[in-house]
C-alpha cells in the first residue's frame, strides 16, 4: 500500500490577496461572552444543537457492538458499530424511564441492556427485550427505540454527529462544503490509534479557539513549535465553517544540524528540532520533510491537525462558560517505533499546555469585568475574527427565531413522544418558567 508520504501532496495556501492587507481590523466580541453561563445556554441552543460536531475515527470500531460514549453540555450519546457494520449514534436515553443505557466510557456488546428495569436494546437501537410488558395493549417496540442521532462518516473515516432534530437541520456536504475533499490529501488508512488524553481548563471554549485559530502568538508563546516551522508562512485561510491552517516545516529547506556537521545525529524523526537518536533505517524515510501538515479547524469546538508521523483530533468540551474540557485523541504512523510516537506525543504536549497556561491566565482577566473588547489583526488574526463572525451570526440569527416565536427553541429537543397530554403539561411548566420568583411577577420575553 502507498504511504502516507508518496500519495500526498498537500495544496500550497493561496496567495496572499493585497487588499486584506489595507482592511481595518475589527474588535473581538465583548468579554461577557466569555463568562455568562445564560451565553453558554444560548450557544448550545443556537450553535452546538446545530453545528456538524466531531467525535471519533472509525478504525477505531473493530467488531459489531464496539460503542464509545460521549457527553457534550450535558446530551450523553454514544456511537456504535452495528450487526451489518455502519456506525451509527445514539442518545444515551432508555426510552423507558431515561437512565442511561452505556454506562461505560468504552465498550463492545451487541445487546445493550438498560440496568434499571432490564430493557435492552440491538446495536441499531431497537428495542428488543422490555420485561413483562408483552401483552400490554398499545405497547408498540418499535416505537420505543432508542433516539437516534444524525451521523456522517467522512470517506476519510472521521465520524461527526448533529443534534439537530428539526427540518432545517443543515446537511453535512453543506455545513462542511469541501472539507471532505481537502481531506483527501491525507492517507488516514496509514495512521492507527495511538492514545488519548484530556485537559480540564477554567476557561471558556471560545478562549481556547481564539488561540487557536491564529499563530500571531506562536513566535512569543511556542518556542518549540517556532522551531518546526516558518512562522512567517504561516497563515489560516477561512473556508465557511472550517479554516485551513497553512505553515512550511522548517526541516524542508533547512535541516537541522548539530555542532560537528552531522545531519543523521541530530535531526528528529520529523523536524522539530529536539536531539536524539535514530537508526538509519528511520532517518531514511524521514516523512516530515515532505508534508507541511493539513490543520483544520471544524468550527465550532473540533479541530483535525495531520502531521506525517501522526495526526491528532482535539474535542473542545464547554463544561460552563468558565471551564472546558480538551480531549485529544493521537493517531500515529503504522509501523512507528515507540520513540517516533513519544517524540510526537510530547511535542503536541508541549504546544498545548503552553496554549493552555496562556488561556486560563486570559480568563482570569476575562472575568474580572475591567477589559470588554480588544482590537485584532486583519491578516494575521482573520481566523479569529473569522470564527468570532460565526458565533455572532448563529446568535443573533436565533435570538431573532427566539424573539419572533416568544419562546426557547433547542434544536436538538425530542419531541415526537409527546403526547396530547404532554404538550399540554409542558406549556404548563413553560408558562411557570416565564414567571418570576415573586408571585404575579411576569418576565419580559427573553431574559437576554
Ligand atoms: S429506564 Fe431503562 S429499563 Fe427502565
Ligand atoms: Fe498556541
């Protein structure tokens, strides 16, 4: 098979357009985004119940019933390889009474058996077994499945999931148009699962995504990083719902090194310029000199970066609007030794506890209600102001379908169980909700 580093050619950037260079640069949105929990309700209404979110790589799914479970604000869900061998999501919802049905992070079983009253259910969600209730009348299995979830699997194997239950859920090719495509210049069949690991950060997702989506602070930040590529070269080209991040690797043009001239001593297996040893064989086939790395940001909170020795996903979890989970999940080259992947692994670390250090010192000041909105760099912060322009326009487009129907609207609400008499029950408890604590108290529309 060919690898990674014969079939790919990975695309120059385009060129730089004259005219960005005269735009004015724009203010960041204010910082109360940043750290109002009531925000956060809202973005998980009007973004995360929309967006097209990335989960997980199918290789990762060897057998049927291979299932991993996720939570994102709070909807657990889990994806899972069926009998005939698709991969499909679920809510992670008992259709009986809501107890989890997966308890497990991870985990394979081609039956999933609710541990409350004993319905299970098949890796296609239906409803199999629900004791003793066989001869109650209406009871219909089929309509007691589990709720499934929108998935699309790229033909690079990248699973991604949508929450949204409604008609004008966007579809994939259109969310993502032409990710798929760019992907190609990746060989993913040459990567395998290497590890996971996760940070728990007292900050908001968008102060992580604000450094990411711009290397304006690498040359100050990331002394590693500055190394391994031309920082000048860098650039982050916005394509609709994602960005393309474009860098040269230093180690094309200029080979690292050391004091007595010998090149095969001191050059890493792909460039980032830290010593060790190699053995001829590994130095021979050195990929990093050949691929300048794919690095896509997947608005809103996912990002797929491709080295040659490995790529990695990173999930951006909003726990509150003051903390985040990062999740990384490391894939590395077929047939890399244990060294090549450490070196990988603890250059990726590296860069991201410095961006992580760099985000909760951020929030800190964030939070304390003194700074509101600071000035960005047409050029070289475009991928921030880029993003920044998609939250604001999934907010402000729904607070408008919000205000018109007087109401919340979460995109991502089950609502074909409910009955005549749930709906009736449910516009109870909204019309309580609208009233204040004190009685006869009416709020006014939305609170914000
Ligand atoms: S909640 Fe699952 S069987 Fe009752
Ligand atoms: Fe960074």
């Amino acid at each position: 098979m060919a690898t990674a580093v014969e079939k790919v050619t990975p695309v120059a950037p385009p060129p730089d357009n004259e005219a960005d260079k005269l735009l004015p640069g724009r203010h960041t949105l204010p910082a109360s985004w940043w750290t109002s929990e009531k925000v956060l309700d809202f973005e998980k209404r009007a973004i995360f119940a929309k967006a097209w979110l990335y989960c997980i790589h199918s290789s990762r799914f060897t057998k049927a019933g291979d299932y991993f479970s996720f939570n994102f604000l709070g909807w657990n869900f889990f994806v899972i390889k069926t009998k005939e061998g698709s991969i499909k999501a679920f809510h992670n919802i008992c259709r009986h009474r809501a107890y989890p049905v997966v308890r497990k992070q991870q985990g394979s079983s081609t039956i999933l058996g609710c541990k409350y009253h004993g319905w299970s259910y098949d890796t296609d969600g239906l409803l199999k077994k629900a004791p003793h209730f066989d001869k109650i009348e209406g009871f219909e299995p089929k309509d007691n499945s589990l709720y499934e979830i929108k998935t699309h699997i790229s033909r690079q194997g990248l699973v991604f999931i949508n929450f949204d239950n409604t008609e004008n859920a966007t579809p994939f090719e259109e969310f993502f148009a032409g990710l798929e495509t760019e992907m190609d210049e990746y060989d993913f069949t040459d990567y395998e699962y290497h590890m996971s690991y996760e940070l728990d950060g007292q900050f908001n997702w968008k102060t992580l995504m604000d450094g990411y989506q711009e290397c304006y602070h690498c040359p100050t930040a990331h002394p590693g990083l500055n190394q391994a590529f031309k920082m000048e070269t860098y650039k982050v080209v916005p394509k609709g719902n994602y960005c393309r991040h474009y860098a040269k690797i230093v180690q094309e043009e200029v080979p690292i090194i050391d004091d007595n001239g010998d090149a095969d001593q001191e050059s890493s297996w792909f460039g980032f310029g830290k010593k060790r040893d190699i053995s001829k064989a590994e130095k021979k086939e050195n990929p990093g000199g050949s691929f300048n790395g794919l690095w896509c940001y997947l608005f809103p909170t996912n990002g797929v970066n491709c080295y040659s020795p490995a790529w990695y996903s990173i999930r951006v979890l909003p726990i509150t609007a003051k903390r985040t989970i990062l999740q990384y999940d490391i894939y590395t080259k077929k047939g890399a030794t244990e060294a090549q992947k450490k070196e990988f692994v603890d250059f990726l670390q590296q860069v991201e506890i410095e961006d992580y250090n760099l985000c909760e010192a951020t929030q800190k000041n964030l939070n304390n209600g003194v700074y509101n909105t600071g000035y960005l760099h047409p050029t070289k912060e475009k991928g921030v102001l880029h993003y920044q322009g998609l939250v604001s326009k999934m907010v402000k487009n729904h607070y408008e379908l919000e205000k018109a129907a007087g109401q919340a609207i979460n995109p991502a609400a089950l609502t074909g169980s409910r009955n005549e008499e749930a709906e009736e029950l449910e516009k109870i408890c909204s019309g309580i909700e609208c009233m204040g604590s004190n009685p006869g108290e009416q709020h006014e529309g939305l609170e914000w």
